[in-house]
C-alpha cells in the first residue's frame, strides 16, 4: 500500500513539474528587433503639423498562432495622445527583409485598415506570420517633438495565463528635424 501511494505521489509530482514548466516558459513568440523613429513634415506643413501615424513590423516566431489581448505605450513624451493598433500582415518588402527600421508618415488608409487590440483576444497573428503595430500620435499644446516607447504586448500563454513583454520601440514625431534630434538628446 505505501509503495502505490509513493508511485501516485511521484506521478502526480512529475505531472505537476511538466505542467509548471509549461505555464512558466519565458521564450517570447513574438520578436521585433530594437527601433526608434521620429518623422517630421515638408518644411511647407510644419506650422500646421500636430499629429502623424508611425509604424512597425512584429512577427510571431512560434509554431503556433498567438492572439493578442493588450497593446500599448508605456511611456509618452511630449504627446498629448497615442492610440496603438494592430494590422494582420506587413507589406512584402518588410516580409521579405524584416526591416529593422520604422515607417513614418502612415497613411490614413493604412491606419484605418488596422483595428484597435481588443481585451477579449480577437486579434491573432498566425505561426510564422507578421503583423503591423501603428501608433497614431498627437502633439501635446506647446510641444514641438513627442514619442511613445517601450510597447507593453500581452498575449495567452499556457493554460489560459496571460504573458507579457515589452517591445523595446519608439516612434515619434517633431514639427521639423531639429526638433526629432532633440527629442533624443
């Protein structure tokens, strides 16, 4: 009897370590590689220029598809407001290269094509595939440069958890280009 309570227990021990080791795996499926971006206007529009769309490409390294539940900027300078939001895809040349740069100055038609990243986990970027974050940026009064950084990502981990990371990126935006290099001064 004490022989198959200690199997049982050590079974069940094993179980739990494997179960553990899955809830707990800290390699990130999704990978972007360090960027930082600040565009400004032609010099004809800078006395009119507020806001500007920004974006850059992700990809889901796993095996498997993974659905997005947050996305946002943790932190704001000089900017009165930035809405992040995802699009399946990326144009065939950031496919094909997996550009390590930023695009400034998004179209409208390109923002309105992504959508915001909903809580309930609608927005999914399949095994090996890519997707576009655009961040579009307003001007905070008086300001002459702004940027969002460091993109907090969550996704559903193992066994329903919630994971999350930190996309080490910033877009930004300034009246001209003086103002974009002493943004990062």
């Amino acid at each position: 009897m004490g022989r198959a309570a200690l199997g049982v227990s050590t079974a069940l021990a094993v179980v739990g370590a494997i179960g553990l080791g899955v809830a707990t795996n800290t390699s990130e499926p999704i990978q972007v590689p360090s960027i930082g971006v600040c565009g400004s206007p032609p010099d004809s529009a800078a006395a009119h220029f507020r806001s500007m769309a920004a974006s850059f490409v992700i990809k889901n390294t796993s095996g498997s598809p993974v659905t997005i539940r947050g996305l946002r900027a943790t932190m704001l300078v000089g900017l009165a407001s930035a809405r992040v939001t995802i699009k399946a895809g990326a144009d065939a040349d950031e496919i094909r290269h997996y550009r390590l740069e930023a695009t400034v100055a998004v179209s409208s038609s390109e923002v309105a094509k992504s959508s915001p990243v909903a809580p309930d986990g609608s927005t999914t970027i399949a095994a090996h595939s890519f997707a576009t974050v655009i961040t579009s940026m307003t001007l905070a009064d008086g300001a002459m440069a702004g940027r969002a950084t460091d993109f907090q990502l969550a996704t559903t981990g193992a066994l329903g958890t919630i994971r999350t990371q930190t996309i080490p990126a910033s877009v930004g935006l300034g009246v001209d280009g003086a103002a974009c290099t002493a943004l990062d001064q």
